[in-house]
C-alpha cells in the first residue's frame, strides 16, 4: 500500500539510517525534503496549520531560494515558471513569480 505512493523508508531519502539521533536532529533543525514530478513540479511541505503567517512566509522563501540555489549551470531561460500554494484539501492560489524571486 506505501510503495506505489512513495511513502516507504528510503535511504535516500534519509528515513533509513544508522544514526537515528541524527536524523531526528536534522528534522528537527529545519530540514526540508521536496521532490519532483515528471512534469517538473516540486511539492514539499512549508508548515502546519498552527505557524504563523510570517513562519509561513519564511519557510516559503527559504524553499525558493534552495531550489534557485540548486538550478543547474547549463540552465538557460526561466527556471522558476509558475508557483502556487495549495492545501492538502482544497484550492490552490497562484502567487507572481515576479514577486517570489
């Protein structure tokens, strides 16, 4: 049932480990997990319900910033397309890349 979802432990990923005070220091210290579609997508998590705003605003920045930071050298033209948030139940709001960037 997790395997075709993804959602089974993964090495790579991190959530299979020897040195599991580690990882759990690592989550707790901020760390962010994202992954990538075939589309070119990218979903991760930003907060919870319970974070303020400005926490929101935060997390949201830091993400954009390490996937721009990420951006391959031979990458020519618009990296960042398009943005959105969206809940896990509900619609999604487009936000200006413009502003994001």
């Amino acid at each position: 049932m997790l395997g075709p979802r993804n959602l089974m432990p993964n090495p790579k990923t991190g959530t299979v480990t020897n040195d599991v005070a580690a990882a759990v220091n690592e989550v707790k210290g901020g760390k962010i997990a994202f992954k990538v579609d075939k589309a070119g997508i990218i979903h991760a998590s930003i907060g919870r319900v319970s974070f303020t705003p400005e926490k929101l605003a935060g997390n949201a920045q830091e993400l954009i910033n390490a996937i721009v930071k990420l951006k391959p050298t031979t990458s020519k033209g618009t990296y960042v397309k398009g943005a959105a948030l969206a809940p896990t139940m509900g619609p999604g709001i487009t936000i200006d890349t413009k502003s994001i960037l």
